[in-house]
C-alpha cells in the first residue's frame, strides 16, 4: 500500500510540473513574438515618419513657387510666356531620360541633387536677370521630373528591402496623399504671408527654406537604393526603343498616354492663365469706399496665395467626393440598366425570339 501509494503521489506531482513547463515555454514563445512585432512596428513607424517628414517639406516648397510665379515675372517686364514654355519644353524632352537616369545613379543621390537644384533655381528666381530665369526654367523643367520619379521610387524599393508588408506600403501611400494635400492648402496660406511681408519673392524664400529641410533630412537618414540589381548595362537609345515597343505593341498604353497627355494640357494651361485673368478681374473693381473685397489683399491686388490654397482645397475635396461619387453613379446606373430590361426580358416577343434563336442552333 505505501508503494503504491507513493507511486501515485509521484505520478501526481509529475504532471503539474510538466503542464507548468510546456506553459512556460509557450508564454515565453508568446512574449519573444510581441516583442518581435513591436520592434517591427517601431521600425515602420520611424520610416515612416522620416519619409512624410521629408514629402511634407518638398510639397511645401513646391507649393510656394506656385503662388507668385506669373506675378513675379510680370514685374521684371519678361515675357512670361517664353518662360514658361522654356520650362515645359525642358521637362518634356527630359523627361524620357528621367526614370533610367535615377535608376542608375541612385535614389538617394538623385533625391540631393534634386534640392541642391531646387535651392538654386528659387534663389536665381529672386533677381531680375533673364539669362538665370532661363537656366532656372530649364532646370525646373528636369527637377519636375525628378519630383515624380524620384521620391516614391525610393520609397516603394526601401519598404520592400526592409522586409515590411504590403499592407504597411499601403498606409505610407495614403499618409503621403493626405499630406500632399494638406501641404499644398497650407503651402498657399503661407505664400500669402510672405508675399505680404516680403513680397513677390517671399514664397520663394520660404521654397529655399523648406528644400534645405528636406536636403539635411535626406542626407542625414535615407539609405541608397537603385532601381534594378541587373548588372546589365543599358544605353538611352535602348531605353527608348524598349518603350516604343512597349507603346506601339499595346493600344491601351497609347490611348492612357494621350488621355494623359491632353489631361496635363489643359492643366497647365489653366497653370499659365489663372493669374492674369484674376488680375484682369481684380483691375475691372471699381474703387468705391468698399474696405474688404473677397480675394482681394489690401493693396487691392488678387490674394494670389489664398486663392491658390482653395484651389488646393477643392482639389483635395474632390479627391475625397470622387469614389464615392463614382459608386453612387455605378449603383443607380446599374439600376436603370436593370430597371429598363425587365420588361424586355417579360415580353413574349423577348422569349419567343430566344426559343427560335436557340432552335437555330
């Protein structure tokens, strides 16, 4: 009896501590993989703060040469028109070299030379020289390609050597959108103040400041990245052959092109003529004892900043509007579609003629 009842007693102690140990180990397998995670999450969350930080300051400066552009070179008697087409012309011929020439050369490089240009073209845009305005538009014709190419390029590949998910990528794309759109409504109740205590050059000033915000940050905290681990070596010419290949071969692409194409037209159209026809509309007010003019700053003059910055607000509604509009529309379209074929599809004549088409066969 007492072996016996030793043996039990054995038995019994035996098993607690084998359940105690197994849970032990699975709280500690539980606690390894929080603290895994939350390391990850910390490291999502300091890259993602280093690149919005950066996106903010480049959409701001960008933002602020915008606003008081026209005026600016309306004041030193330039033809404002050949300026501005110089620009266009330069970035349309620029821009096919563009995306091969970043890849190369790297993202973070490309990155720093892109504000180390920017610095230098609003600070050549502050004196009344036409051959610097020139060089300036040339070059702001490249850095607006390097705008679009550049800056998201380096994101996309350094999320993906950093091991996050998709998901995450997901999440810094819709913060960047969120800013951008923040930053340009900012970016013109800030033009407004400098054009106000500086003057037509203050925004660009302000443009300076916010690009050297973004040339210490990116210096200082992104890492390089390119866009192929290819070692093979390809020339322009390659380049261009592959994309009209790609072009010619593909109706789709060629239609999206010119639909984008014509889309951008019409933009930059409006980007050229908005400030003069306010001017035009502004000069045509008669000077009554009115004190206070909507759009109007105090020397009567369009608030070319504030207006710029509803711009951007309307922009920005009409991005959030446009999903759900667009669903709307497709529901009740749906709808009608459905609506209208019920009685086609319940008329005799609709059955009869598909029994004799399918008789047919």
């Amino acid at each position: 009896m007492k072996k016996q009842q030793s043996s039990d007693e054995s038995t019994i102690s035996t098993v607690p501590i084998n359940e105690l140990s197994f849970n032990s180990n699975f709280s500690c397998n539980e606690d390894l993989d929080s603290l895994k995670l939350n390391h990850s999450n910390r490291k999502f969350a300091l890259f993602r703060r280093n690149y919005l930080i950066v996106h903010i300051a480049i959409m701001l400066a960008d933002g602020l040469q915008g606003t008081h552009l026209y005026v600016l070179y309306e004041g030193y008697n330039f033809n404002v028109a050949t300026l501005y087409a110089t620009g266009f012309a330069a970035g349309a011929l620029a821009s096919p070299f563009m995306g091969p020439l970043v890849d190369r050369i790297g993202r973070r490089k490309s990155a720093i030379y892109y504000c180390l240009l920017e610095i230098m073209i609003n600070l050549l845009e502050q004196y009344e020289c036409l051959t610097g305005l020139i060089l300036a538009r040339i070059v702001g014709g490249i850095t607006t390609n390097l705008l679009f190419t550049v800056f998201e390029s380096w994101l996309v590949t350094e999320h993906r050597k950093k091991g996050f998910s998709e998901e995450k990528l997901e999440i810094i794309m819709r913060d960047s959108v969120i800013s951008s759109n923040i930053s340009a409504i900012a970016s013109g109740y800030l033009a407004h103040q400098l054009a106000h205590y500086l003057g037509a050059v203050g925004p660009f000033e302000g443009a300076v400041f916010f690009t050297f915000i973004a040339l210490m940050l990116v210096t200082s905290q992104w890492t390089e990245n390119y866009g192929s681990d290819s070692t093979e070596i390809k020339t322009v010419g390659k380049y261009m052959k592959e994309a009209f290949a790609t072009i010619s071969g593909d109706r789709n692409i060629m239609k999206i092109g010119l639909i984008q194409g014509l889309s951008e037209g019409c933009l930059m159209t409006f980007v050229f003529l908005w400030s003069p026809a306010l001017s035009q509309f502004a000069s045509k007010i008669p000077e009554s004892g009115t004190t206070y003019v909507l759009g109007l700053d105090i020397n009567k003059e369009p608030a070319y900043g504030l207006i710029f910055g509803g711009f951007m607000a309307c922009g920005a509604l009409g991005g959030f509007l446009k999903p759900r509009l667009r669903t709307a529309l497709h529901r009740f379209l749906s709808r009608q579609w459905s609506e209208s074929r019920e009685p086609l599809d319940q008329s005799p004549s609709s059955s009869t003629c598909s029994e004799s088409s399918i008789s047919d066969y």
